[in-house]
C-alpha cells in the first residue's frame, strides 16, 4: 500500500507503516534465521554476523549494486529513497532482496539535511529508532573514541607532574609526547562550529594538561572507519590498538596500545560490530551499519553488512555517500579492495531540478519560494546540467561496472525534459530509468528495477583506478585527474612534506587513499557546479587513520566539523507528550 506523500509528512508515513512491521520473530522466520543469530533491541534487532556468516559461507553471493548521485545541490537528490525505492520495487519483482545502509548523524538530522532515513514512500523503518540513536553505535564510537582521547590527555598530566621514579611507582613509562603534535581529537555527533577550535586544561596542574585541542564530528572519528572495514572482532581489536594519537619528541608515533587503552576501547565497541536489521516501508530487510559524510570519513555502510547481505539476499543494495567522486570513488577503490567483493551496477541518482542548478539555474535560498526555473519547463538546462550527469556516469564506467541512471522523479518533471535526461544517459552509455518511489513506492520503481536486473545480467570488467603499489601523490594526481576532472593537484609544503615521508615509509605502502573534499561540487570550491573545466586541486594536509590503513588528504578549506545553520530541523522537532511519539522527523 503506498500512502499519499503529497499530503502525508515522512514520520506520518512512517507511523502508519510500522504498524505493521515485521517484529524481530518475524523477521527471524521471515529470512530463514537461527533463534541466536537475532539480537532483540525492543522493535528492532542486531544480527549475529559471525553465526550468519559460518552457516551460509558456502553459499554463493548474490548480486552487488551501489547507489550514487550526481554532484548534491540544496534541491537534493534522494539517494537513500533510492536505495529504498529499488529495495521496494525488487521486491515487487518478487526478488529477494535487501539493502545495507548507513546510519544518520545527529549533526545533519538536527541540521539541515534531516535523517537520511528516505522519503515519501521509499522509507526506512521505524524511522525515530533510525533518526535518534539506533541501537547505541554512534555512542558506543563517541564512548570508544573518547575514552582513548581520556587516556591521552591524563597521560600527558601524570607525566608533566611526575619524575620517571614517580612514575614507575604508577606502572608508567615516560612516553614523552609532543603537545604540539597531537593528532587525535574529541567528537560529538552534532554539528557544533564552536568547538572546531578550543583550549583544554585551563586551572591547576590537577586539572589537566593546557593545550589546544578540537572536536570533530562522531562519523569523522577513525572508531567509524574501522567499523567499516573491520573483518571481525578480532579485526576490529587489531586495529584499533594501532591508531596514532600523538608522536613523542623524537617523532615516533604513540598509539592506543601505547596508552593501554585500546582493549577497553574495543569493549565499548562489542555490541557496535553486529548490524542493525530494519525495514523498508513495504517491509522488505534493511541492514544498518557505520556512518556517513563521505567528503570526511569513508562514508559506506560496513563490509560486514554488505557480506551478511550478499549471503541472505540474491540482491544487496548499498548506498555510498554524496556523489560518484566521492562515495562511489571510496566505494570502488578503498572499500571494494579491502572486501574484495565485486559489484554488478551502480545506480547514478538524479533529479530534474539538482540538473537544472548544475545548467546554471540560479541560487536557491532556505525559506524562499523556489525560483521558477525549478518548478517549469526548461529543457535548456536540463540539457547543460546533464554534462555534470555524464561526468559521473564515466567515473563509473572508468570502474568496469554497468551504470543505470535513476531519474528519481517530481511531479514539476515533464516528458521533454525527461526525455532530454534519457538522451544524455544513454549516449554516455548508460541505462536509464524514470522511478516514482517517492510518491508510489515499489509500484513506482518497476522500471528502476527493471533497468538494475536486466544490468546485473552483463559480465562486469571490475578494475581499481590505481595498484597499491602507486605513491601516495600519484594516487591524488590520479584521482584529482581522472574523477574531478582536475588539470592537476598543488600542495602545501607542509602536505607534500608529509606525503613524501609516509611514500619511504614501507610501513603505509598498502594504507587506503582516503580523499577529504567538498561534496558541493567536482572542485574544491563548493559553489562551483556543474563540470569545471580549468583547474588545480588544492592539498593543505594529510592525515593518518593507522588503525584502519588510511591515508586522508585534506583538500580546500573543507572542516572536520560541520556548522549548525541559522534554520535547523531541531525547531520543528517535538515530542507528543499524551503518547511519547516524535514528531517533525524529516
């Protein structure tokens, strides 16, 4: 049954479709599950992986799609209801099918962007368990990731105020670390400007150790990224004793296992590393896990939800983070190399409107009536913004893999300016696809779906952009080159100095190219659209992520920690006191 999406706000929609949801029993029957391979956490459940995985290891995977976007625009371009979407219509296909998502930041579901929970009737259920906390992962990270920048800080206290006999009387040795060269932060999951910069220790020597410090948001910290890419516990444990939190005087790294905190680290993350099974509005499986903000973090769901989901469905979706430069680029090169899954196709998400922006359209501001060019017919820029559509398209093809177009669909959308969108895919290569998701659910995506099997069929020619063995500042021409579009990169002497000393190091020959740029556009000037033409992609720094083999260039003046804006989702957030429901999700 689709709900009217044109009256009904998202968590109106919601509320009705969880009435019927599938309870954790359910859904244990529903998908052929063992009785301990479900975790119950009240209308919800985790999955046992490692049970999940043992039983059916030798059963064959199923078929492997990615969902990716053209370059965001403030328009959108739904790539979770998409993702959704295609789940719905699959299933309406009578395939079996499920999706593996990321779970949403408090920072944009309070913010501007809501809770990436989809939309209309293309929507993850319950959508307040999605939207507010989940099963506890995004704390048990915070928690994690924390307790190792507790554990630093008061080793630099006790060592400042103790002789080396005091401290030996304690069970320490002097780690002798440089205040200036401390690379771990705090994080938070919410957008919070005020804390990108501030001073920690003011008071008495008893109060800790005066330095500057910073916050970063929860899903940039290296905990989400090894939740990522994590094999197993055991994995997971490995790596998270090998993060670098400072370097000593002498510029050797200190590490968690250096601070002794890396066991309890991973204790808060036991119960993290299973997956959270949810569900589509027409109740087909949805597996949670990891974050997003791909222009920061990896921004994936996990390969374990993706190795669960390629064993209990003969079709997995998964969603990678913002646009194919960005998301779907990690997805292809960092995650796809440390899984070693093949995917089939990935799904390019466009909307009609995000086109016309990328055609020159004009500004669109919050608060203010769409200008009309977003609301009437204009094939004229619909037809410019579609170079930024094929751009996108041939990073995909440049990976081997089929792509499908998906025209997610608004009702201000006419048959020329569709039609202009089909002519462009399909001359760059691609599958093209109208899906009403939004307004029709499954019944809506018959064509999505459709397009994605009849793709699924062709033989894939999967290859990495580059060979581990390419120094790190070829890998970023590569990059900035081949899937920006770039004429080239520069760098700061102190980001190339960087990247010359981790290129000798034999120890980071096989760490993961983990790009920070803004999402905003193919550039690193996110008010620029489109398909730049002309030039230079800036490198300001590099970061190292040693627990989960990352090496993270910092490009443009992109922040570690986004900014609240001036008209938040919070204000339209409350709670039903008579019955506890929450209302304003979007």
């Amino acid at each position: 049954m689709a709900y009217d999406a044109t009256k009904l706000k998202d968590f109106e929609i919601a509320e009705q479709a969880e009435k019927n949801m599938p309870t954790p029993d359910q859904w244990r029957e529903k998908l052929g599950l063992q009785k301990d391979e479900v975790i119950q956490y009240g209308r919800i459940a985790k999955l046992d992986f490692i049970k999940i995985i043992e039983r059916l290891k030798d059963k064959p995977d199923g078929k492997y799609i990615n969902v990716t976007a053209i370059t965001p625009t403030p328009l959108g371009e739904g790539k979770t209801t998409t993702t959704m979407g295609l789940v719905e219509g699959l299933g309406k296909r009578g395939q079996s099918v499920g999706a593996a998502i990321r779970q949403p930041s408090g920072g944009p579901t309070m913010n501007v962007k809501g809770t990436a929970a989809g939309g209309g009737n293309a929507l993850a259920i319950p959508m307040t368990e999605f939207s507010l906390g989940l099963t506890g992962d995004l704390n048990d990270i915070m928690n994690a990731h924390n307790l190792g920048m507790v554990a630093l800080t008061a080793r630099m206290q006790h060592e400042r105020n103790y002789d080396d006999a005091e401290l030996a009387k304690r069970n320490l040795r002097r780690l002798d670390i440089d205040p200036t060269r401390v690379e771990f932060n705090w994080i938070i999951d919410f957008c919070a400007q005020a804390l990108r910069n501030i001073i920690i220790g003011i008071g008495s020597k008893m109060d800790g150790y005066m330095m500057q410090s910073r916050f970063a948001i929860a899903v940039s910290s290296e905990i989400m990224a090894i939740l990522a890419v994590a094999k197993d516990l055991k994995d997971m444990r490995d790596r998270i004793g090998k993060i670098i939190v400072a370097y000593d005087k002498k510029g050797k790294p200190v590490t968690t296992s250096d601070l002794e905190v890396a066991g309890a680290m991973t204790a808060f993350m036991r119960n993290a590393i299973n997956p959270t099974l949810m569900s589509t509005a027409e109740y087909q499986p949805v597996l949670v896990h990891a974050g997003p903000f791909a222009n920061i973090a990896i921004g994936q769901s996990s390969i374990i939800a993706d190795r669960i989901a390629l064993k209990m469905f003969d079709y997995n979706v998964t969603e990678s983070g913002f646009a194919a430069d960005i998301g779907f680029e990690k997805f292809w090169n960092v995650k796809c190399r440390f899984s070693g899954l093949t995917p089939n196709v990935s799904v390019i998400t466009a909307t009609i409107r995000a086109l016309k922006m990328h055609g020159g359209g004009p500004k669109v501001v919050a608060g203010r009536p769409l200008p009309e060019e977003y609301t009437k017919e204009n094939v004229g820029l619909v037809e410019k913004g579609c170079a930024n559509l094929v751009h996108h398209i041939n990073t995909v093809r440049k990976a081997g893999i089929n792509p499908v177009v998906c025209i997610n669909a608004f009702h201000t959308d006419t048959k020329d300016e569709i039609a202009a969108v089909r002519r462009a895919a399909e001359a760059a290569g691609a599958r093209c696809a109208l899906s009403e998701h939004w307004a029709k659910g499954g019944d809506g995506a018959l064509e999505l779906a459709d397009a994605v099997i009849d793709a699924c069929k062709e033989k894939v020619n999967f290859k990495h952009l580059y060979p581990l063995e390419m120094p790190l500042r070829q890998r970023v021409e590569a990059i900035a080159r081949e899937v920006y579009g770039a004429d080239g990169v520069s760098w700061t002497a102190e980001a190339e100095a960087k990247a010359k000393a981790f290129e000798e190091n034999p120890e980071y020959k096989d760490f993961a190219t983990m790009m920070v740029k803004t999402h905003l556009s193919l550039s690193a000037d996110p008010a620029v659209k489109g398909v730049p033409k002309g030039w230079i992609l800036p490198v300001r720094d590099v970061l190292i992520f040693a627990g989960a083999k990352f090496l993270c260039p910092m490009t443009g003046t992109i922040s570690l920690m986004p900014g609240t804006s001036s008209d938040p989702a919070y204000r339209r957030i409350d709670v039903d006191t008579e019955t506890g429901k929450v209302m304003g999700l979007f």
